[in-house]
C-alpha cells in the first residue's frame, strides 16, 4: 500500500460504521473551522447523515463551509439539467452548514471558463484561500472523480486556480467544473467514497495492486489513483471507503 494511504471496507447502509470511520479524522481538526469540499451524486446522503451527526451546537456547525467539487453547467441555466450538485447539497445538508454554490449562468457567465475562474474567485473569497481540510469525493466505474475523466487532456496539474473548466465531458452534461488535480493532491485529507454497483467492481477488483504500485514516471489511468500516488508523494493522507459488498474484492483491510 502506498504510504499515507488507507482503505476502510464498512456497510454504507450503516451510518454508525461511517461515522466511526471518518469522525475521529473530524474530531482531530475541529479545533478550526473546516473548509470542505464535495462531490454530488450517491455520497451526497452518506455525508449529509454525517454531518448531521457531528456532536455540538447548531453554532458549531457553521464553522463547516462546503464548496462543490465539481459542478454541472447548463449554459442557459437550467435547473433541470445544471448547478445540481449544489441543488442537492443544499437541500440534504443541515441548514447550519455554508454552502458555496457555484455561480448560475446568466449572460456575464456565458462561458464554462468564466464560470470555472468566477466559482475560484467566490470560493477564495468565502474561504480566505483555495486550500480544503477535506476533501470527499465519489469514483466512478473508469475511475474518474469530481469531474476528471480518463480521457481528458488536461486536468489541472499546472493550472493557477484551484477549479478548472471541463468540456466535452464523456458522462452527460458535456459542460462542468471541476477541482484540478492539483487542488484535490495539496488538500489536506482526501476520503473517497464507493457505494457498491456492479459496475464498479472490475475497478475495485484492481484497487489494491494500483494502490500498491509505486509511484513510476507514467501517470497512473485512473484520475482517482493519481490523486492517491501524488498525495503520497507529498505525505498527504488519503482514506478510500469501500463498501462491504466489495470485500471479496479486498484483503488488507
């Protein structure tokens, strides 16, 4: 296993087993306010429980800020079809919580790249700076998170802001924004979340050997695994949450 890098496999269904394995990483860094980063989809619910469950006031609370870590656009806005992320954060999130919701589209923002620097520039602002405690992410069946795909050229390696444009996507929308890799290597921990699909499982099946693999000149396929080598080449703690109906597929946790 790569050093600073960890996976946990527990029953997503169960919140408790959730919270005991990522509340004691929270509670080491409660003595400041969390500036957090997420991605939609099906981790949405897991987290909205757990922030739910974090013990303290309403007050305390509000020292969480959650930025998207990716976002769909639809240029016009369409609720339908852009900004769901942030949609659905807001709405399962306890209200106590900050979101920072990327910015719609209207006619100043007609351009994916103004979108990406404008949601940069708003995030800087709330945050003080473009640096997460936190960052929690899905992966998808190709390995792909927040919004960088296997397939893309660029991912923000070299890139000054901490969100970057995304075009022509592989997964519909075609138009999103998204964390550099960059940004999502220097957070401070970075916990991904895999719900069971059957779809997933010939990636989790690769899953430890890619993660035992040291860190070559070639960079790893999968935008997940990169991730992972480069936050341990800079000593960065990564957790991946498996879900329990992935264990066959795992043997060192």
């Amino acid at each position: 296993m790569l050093p600073s890098t960890k996976i946990a496999v527990i029953s997503l269904l169960e919140r408790q087993a959730f919270i005991s394995a990522v509340g004691p990483l929270f509670d080491a860094a409660r003595m400041k306010s969390l500036k957090i980063a997420v991605s939609g989809g099906s981790i949405l619910p897991i987290l909205a429980e757990f922030f739910q469950s974090l013990p303290g006031s309403s007050n305390e609370k509000t020292l969480l800020s959650v930025a998207m870590a990716d976002e769909r656009i639809a240029i016009p806005f369409d609720e339908c079809a852009g900004q769901i992320n942030g949609l659905q954060a807001k709405k399962l999130f306890p209200s106590s919580i900050a979101i920072i919701q990327v910015p719609q589209s209207s006619p100043a923002l007609k351009d994916i790249s103004i979108i990406a620097q404008a949601y940069d520039h708003l995030v800087c602002e709330q945050l003080g700076n473009n640096s997460f405690d936190f960052i929690f992410l899905g992966v998808g069946p190709d390995g792909h998170c927040a919004s960088l795909f296997p397939e893309a050229s660029d991912m923000g390696q070299f890139s000054p802001c901490a969100f970057i444009p995304v075009f022509n996507s592989p997964k519909p929308p075609p138009n999103r924004i998204s964390l550099s890799i960059s940004a999502i290597a220097s957070a401070e921990y970075v916990i991904f979340i895999v719900p069971h699909s059957t779809e997933k499982e010939a990636f989790v099946c690769q899953l430890e050997k890619l993660l035992s693999d040291p860190i070559s000149g070639i960079p790893a396929p999968f935008p997940a695994i990169r991730v992972t080598q480069q936050r341990s080449a800079l000593g960065k703690k990564t957790l991946w949450i498996l879900d329990s109906k992935f264990s066959k597929f795992i043997h060192s946790s």
